[in-house]
C-alpha cells in the first residue's frame, strides 16, 4: 500500500511521532490529497503555531506558516519552490524550533596505539 502525500510529507519531516515529541503537534490532518496542516504547542517565532505543506504540480512544496486562534487563522509566511530535502531546514529557520533530537555521544576513551 502506497502512502498518501500527506503521510510523505509527514515522513520527510520526521514523521508524526518526532512531531509530536519536539513541537508537541495536534491536529496532524490532511486538509486535502496533497496537504498537510498541524498545529503545535511549542511558542515559536512570531507566534507561528500552524504549518500547512502542500505539493505543487512543479514537485516543490508550497510551506505556509500560520497563527491560528479561536477566531481565525492569519497567514505569517509564505516560501514556494521547496524541495523535500529543504522541509526541516525552512521549519527550523522560520520558527527558531529544532525538529532534531539532540544527539549524545559518549566519550569511551583516548585510544592507545601500540598496546600502551
């Protein structure tokens, strides 16, 4: 089974689960065949806390940040021409929120050479 473009465009930002662990996503919907909207918790930059990606006939994304509120919803920012690749990355620098877990590394040692 295929997944629908929505489920792709979810999986190329981490998928619903990363989503939803850094931003504290809800509302992870289809609003049609070729878009993704959620909304987040997390306070970002200018108050953005709604994403909308919709595939474009060019195969680019159209990556629209939102405000929403009980009475409406305000668009912020609008970037067209987005590659899959570039999904994060635009999110990241537009709202100032890491969709990335941190990494740990621990350090095991100076490796010794020679057997000393």
């Amino acid at each position: 089974m295929n997944a629908t473009i929505p489920e792709t465009i979810a999986a190329q930002m981490g998928g619903a689960g990363r989503l939803r662990m850094m931003l504290g996503a809800y509302n992870i919907v289809a609003a049609d065949d070729r878009t993704l909207e959620f909304r987040w918790k997390v306070r970002a930059q200018d108050r953005i806390n709604m994403l909308r990606v919709r595939l474009e006939a060019s195969d680019t994304y159209a990556v629209t940040f939102l405000r929403a509120w009980s009475s409406g919803i305000k668009e912020i920012d609008r970037y067209d021409g987005i590659y899959n690749d570039q999904l994060c990355e635009v999110f990241e620098r537009r709202t100032a929120l890491v969709l990335t877990p941190p990494r740990f590394v621990r350090n095991i040692g100076a490796a010794t050479v020679g057997g000393e």
